[in-house]
C-alpha cells in the first residue's frame, strides 16, 4: 500500500511539472497538486484491498494436537484440496499442549489476514475453556467460524489385558474395584476427559484420571495397559482394535458406527442414552474479513461434497458435514454453553 501512495505522489508531482510547461514549478505549486490529488492517492491505495487477490501466499493451518490424529489427518487431506484449488501452499503447524489451548492462543495472536486458520474442536474450543483457568483469550469472541467440517464417534474402549468383553463387564468390575482402574485423556478439559467423567458419573464407577500428551500416547498406553479405559474417535482407535490390542465396548452415538457394525451403542447396552459425537472445524482469527471467510467456505464446502474425499471421511470414521459460517458459528456457541452446564454438573472445577 505504501508503494502504491508513492506511486499516486508521483503522478500528482508529475502532473504539476507538466502543467508548468517544463519550467520548474514554485514549491506552493507541488505542494497544492499533492493536496489536490490527496484524496485520488488515498482512493487508489485503497481501492485494492489486502485481500483482492487471496490468497497468494502460504496458509498455514494450526493443528492444536500432535501429528497422527484425527485432526490432524483432516487438516492434511483438506489442506491438499486447497493447494489444488487456491494453487498456494498449505502448511500445518502442529500445535500441541494443555488441551489444545497452546494452539488456539497461537492462532489468536496471529494478523487477522486469513492465512492463518484453525482447526478446532469440540474439546478443544468449548470444552476446555470451562474447566482451564487464565485463558488469554474468548473462544467466541477472539475468533470467526468458517466451517464445520465433520463429525466424529467415540468408543469406550477397554484395555485387552483387563480381560472384559463387554460394556457390562467393565462397569461391573470398575464397581468392584473403585479407584483401582485408570483412564488416560488427552489432558483436561479434552473430550476424552468429559466424555469419560459422562460415563463415569453414569454408570456410577469411580475411575482415575490419567491425561497424556495426544491421542496416539493414550492409544499406546491403553495398548500396553498403562491404562485399562479410554474413550477414543473411531479413527484414532482402529490400529489398537484391530490389532486385538484394545477392545471397543459401545459407541458414544446415537446409533453404530459404519466402521465398527457390531459393537452396540451405550443405549443397545441397556445403559442411557449418552451421545457425545464431536465436531471439527476450521476457525480464524476475529477481524478475517467477510470476504476471506465466504471464500474458504465455499471452497471446502466443494471439497467436502467431492465424493472420493467423502469416501475418505467415512472410512476414517468421520461423518461429513459442510455448511454455512454463520450456521458453524451458531452451533459454536450453542456447544459451548452446553458444555458449561455439564462441566457444573459433574462438579469438574477449573484448574
């Protein structure tokens, strides 16, 4: 923009001299043409805004857990489609730490210019704000939604050493041991964190809260029985079940998972109803402006209704979704009260 100020000067300047007719023009003559053309410099610098031409460099996607997961996966398959359709590359920064708040105070610092974005979710956006103190940020204000991308299921998974077979089994033998079995999260405030103490509050079984680093550590400890319960996407914890390594007891879903066909829901077990599917989505800094917003949604939005990324989705487990911003932001803040009434409920004090 300052070059283009320049540039208006110069043209005005110029102007001046050649309405002298070559002479040299008195200093009141040039500074009354830079006055005169003030406003024409002004409207010309501004008439491009930043983000006429977006994107045209690098975006870079901050990931607020460690590679190998879930979102992590997404945020690498879309971020690819959005090489291809915006032709800039599309980086993922792995940002993991203390239940995704690392990564989201990173992005809020970032310049509100839309080549930065988040990829948030449930846990990591309307979950732990309530139970982690001393955010330097407002999940709701300091951020603007551009897009749900998907949908994920969770297990209740048990580990293979303990010996249980069924949802049933493991209540029963967490009532007979309360406060001997442990189950690992991916820190506090996350959905592996809530959605345990959900079950746990439940089914009236006391279990110990271990949290881990991101989702792979709490796979490889459920696997090697550092913990004995883990609640997990499907995604995450299809290696560990088919492995043998970890067994999937019931679906935190409303209905089964394509991926896992028999393995019941909790209300198949004869348990209530506890349906805690999480969403992914894509965020970015408050101020992006409008016009940034509408043009990533409706370029995912394209990607996400191309079949063979559909395919991909259902095969990770992942329920495709798309959309609106202003539906996204809509249920955002919807998510997030209710999550603060569950976290009261089940007396989970902030930390």
């Amino acid at each position: 923009m300052r070059r283009s100020w320049m540039r208006g000067f110069g043209r005005c300047i110029a102007g001046a001299w050649r309405a002298t007719r070559g002479a040299v023009p008195h200093v009141s003559c040039l500074v009354a043409a830079a006055l005169l053309c003030g406003g024409t410099c002004r409207a010309a610098a501004g008439a491009a805004p930043a983000d006429a031409a977006y994107p045209v460099r690098s975006i870079r996607v901050i990931v607020p857990a460690p590679p190998g997961g879930t979102v992590d996966l997404l945020a690498r398959v879309l971020g690819e489609r959005l090489e291809a359709t915006f032709g800039v590359a599309v980086v993922v920064d792995n940002r993991p730490g203390a239940s995704g708040i690392v990564g989201n105070e990173i992005a809020r610092r970032a310049p509100a210019d839309g080549y930065t974005l988040l990829a948030a979710t449930t846990a990591t956006h309307v979950m732990a704000p309530h139970v982690v103190t001393g955010l330097a940020y407002d999940p709701l204000q300091d951020f603007v939604p551009i897009i749900n991308l998907a949908y994920q299921t969770k297990v209740i998974l048990a580990s293979a050493a303990l010996g249980v077979a069924t949802l049933a089994e493991l209540v029963a033998l967490a009532r007979r041991r309360p406060g001997q079995l442990n189950y690992a999260s991916v820190g506090v405030g996350s959905s592996s964190h809530l959605d345990t103490e959900q079950f746990a509050a439940l089914t009236a079984i006391d279990l110990v809260h271990v949290p881990y680093r991101g989702s792979p550590q709490t796979i490889a400890a459920l696997s090697a029985n550092e913990v004995q319960v883990l609640v997990a996407s499907v995604t995450a914890a299809q290696p560990a079940i088919a492995s043998g390594r970890a067994r999937a007891l019931a679906v935190m879903a409303d209905r089964r998972a394509p991926l896992l066909p028999d393995v019941p829901t909790i209300a198949e077990t004869g348990l209530p109803h506890l349906d805690v599917q999480t969403w992914i989505g894509f965020l970015a800094p408050a101020g992006t402006s409008s016009r940034i917003v509408a043009d990533l949604n409706r370029a995912l939005n394209r990607i996400l209704r191309s079949a063979d990324i559909r395919a991909w989705m259902e095969k990770q487990g992942l329920e495709s979704r798309g959309g609106s911003s202003a539906a996204f932001g809509v249920e955002v803040r919807a998510d997030f009260d209710k999550w603060g009434k569950v976290t009261r409920d089940l007396g989970i004090r902030p930390q």
